[in-house]
C-alpha cells in the first residue's frame, strides 16, 4: 500500500506539469496578502548535485515561473 503512494505522488510523475507554480502562487496568495519578494535558489528535485550549466539553465526556468506569478527580479 505505502509503495502503491509513494508510486502515485512521486516528483517525477508531476515534473512539468505546471502543478508546482500553481501551487506556490496559491500558497503565496493565501497565507501573505501582502508578500512583496520571494527568494528561492534552483536544485535537483531528487537530490542530485546539479552542474553549473544545469543550475544556470533553472535558475532561468525559476525567473520565468515567478514571473508568471508576478513577481519581478
């Protein structure tokens, strides 16, 4: 059974779906009407170190998903 939720909630079934800016924009919306700045710093959602290029190429991605929500760099 446990194996069965682990297998339906992992990370990599819901990469790329958009659920994650989703979720954070509501989150944001909801528990700070007034939240001005949001700081983040891109990694690996498995726990891996990523390289120079890869962090660059999402720290992008990360610029361009807050910026969906609003917010500015």
């Amino acid at each position: 059974m446990e194996d069965q939720r682990r297998q339906r909630w992992s990370a990599a079934r819901w990469r790329g779906t958009g659920l994650g800016p989703v979720l954070a924009g509501t989150a944001i919306r909801r528990l700070s009407q007034d939240c001005v700045a949001v700081a983040c710093a891109p990694g690996s959602a498995d726990g891996r170190e990523l390289t120079e290029a890869e962090n660059c190429e999402a720290a992008v991605m990360l610029g361009l998903v807050w910026s969906r929500l609003g917010f500015e760099p």
